[in-house]
C-alpha cells in the first residue's frame, strides 16, 4: 500500500514539473489577383504551411488583357496600404499573412451584334458569320417538356463575354461576365431559382443536363439575366439574342442566307 502511494506522489511531481509545449501554428500565406474596379478575384495561391521564422518572397503574376498595379499586405482584418512594387519580400513571418494584388483591366469584350439560332440547327449566325454551336458534338437549341426552349449554356454566355464554370460538388454552372455591370449569374441543376450577384431570381425553367451531358438552360431566361435582349420568330423557330435592338424579319432572313451560303 505504501508502495503504491509512494509511485503515484512520483507521477504527480513529473506531471507538475513537466514543461508543457504548445503546438505551433503553421500560418497560411494566402495571395489573391485581384481586378481592381469589381472586386472580382482573378485567381488566389495559397502557401500552406508556412514556417514561422522564416523569410518569404513572392512576385505578381501577369494575366492577359490587366494591367499590374500594385500590393496589399496585411491580415484578413487589417490591410495596409497599396505599395507600387511588383515584389513581395517578407523577412520574418510571424503569423498568418495576406497578399492582396490588384489589376486594372485594358481590354474589354465587345458583344456581336447579334446571334441567331434556330431550334434544331447546328449553327448559329454571329454577325454574319456561320458558328457551330460545338465543335465536336451536334448541340443545337431545343424544347424542353414543357415547351421552354433550352439552349447550351457554355455557347450562349461565351458569345456575350461570359466565363462559365461548372461546380460538380454543388451541382450548379457558373457564369462570370466583366461586360458593363459586372454579373455573376450561378444556376443550380433541376433548380429555378437562379443567384443574380448573391440574389435570389425565378427562371421560368430550370437547367437541366440534356444532349451529350451538357448543361442547357432556358434561353429568354438567361439571357436578361446576362443582360441581353432577345426575340423569337414562331413561325421559323429562330431565336435571337442581341444588345440592341431586334428586327426579327431582319434576323430571319439573314440567318437563312447566311445557313445557307
């Protein structure tokens, strides 16, 4: 019994006098490319773990149609003050850091004049020019069961300067447009409700996946989502899509030359 008394008294006096050492924090460097009049992040880097102590040194990166402007450097709650170099050196890291980049854009889409698509035709007319819709597969604009007319999502969002992304884990499509108000149109699949810049809009259909696999989505509804006027001819079932101003007589009898020259 005393034996027993004895080791315990043992153990505790080594867990006293024990030092205790806290697990480092291996901060993140986080970088992100940033277009300076719309917030819009071109690209992020991150630099996980970084060691604590050490020295770090990063440069911006160039991306085509921007113009470098120059760095923040800071914390995600306390950014500092735009530095004019295109160089980061950071002698000692301490802790997390942030490297906000900013770009200015140069180059700017300008949108056709037109596009001009007809239900079950391959191609589209774009200025007066003859388009596959794709280049490998035969997608064309077609009713969905209720009637709506669908048309391939990456086709339409691309002749009005938009960038499309499809996010597998959340089952939505993405579309990013740098065009006059800067929109960020996102979709989700068997869904219609669409997020117009975060806010919530009703579509009269929803996307869905149809021929091939790809992602189709109701023409008129997309389209003034992205800003674009459109207009349909019943009688030849031909759609159109513009900035302008339609004259459908017009359309149609251009996209028929056009098809057919």
């Amino acid at each position: 019994m005393l034996f027993t008394i004895a080791i315990l008294i043992a153990i505790s006096t080594l867990v006293c006098v024990l030092p205790v050492f806290a697990t480092p924090v291996q901060p993140v460097i986080t970088e992100h490319y940033i277009n300076i009049d719309t917030g819009y992040s071109l690209a992020s880097l991150y630099h996980n773990p970084a060691q604590i102590g050490k020295p770090f040194t990063t440069a911006a990166r160039a991306f085509d149609g921007y113009e470098y402007i120059g760095y923040k450097l800071g914390s995600y709650s306390d950014m500092g003050e735009m530095i004019y170099s295109d160089t980061v050196n950071i002698s000692y890291v301490t802790g997390p850091v942030v490297i906000e980049f900013y770009y200015k854009k140069t180059t700017y889409f300008v949108p056709p004049d037109y596009v001009i698509m007809r239900i079950d035709e391959r191609y589209a007319a774009i200025d007066g020019q003859k388009v596959k819709i794709h280049e490998t597969e035969p997608l064309t604009p077609i009713f969905n069961d209720v009637g709506r007319t669908m048309i391939p999502f990456r086709f339409i969002a691309a002749c009005f300067g938009g960038e499309v992304d499809w996010d597998g884990d959340r089952g939505c499509v993405i579309v990013k447009t740098e065009k006059r108000d800067y929109r960020s149109l996102v979709m989700y699949i068997g869904q219609t409700t669409a997020y117009l810049n975060g806010i919530p809009v009703e579509m009269n259909a929803p996307a869905q996946i149809m021929t091939d696999g790809r992602t189709f989505v109701p023409f008129r509804a997309v389209a003034e989502l992205l800003g674009v006027n459109v207009e349909y001819d019943f009688d030849t079932m031909t759609i159109i899509a513009s900035e302008g101003e339609i004259n459908i007589a017009k359309c149609v009898a251009d996209y028929d030359a056009i098809i057919a020259g």
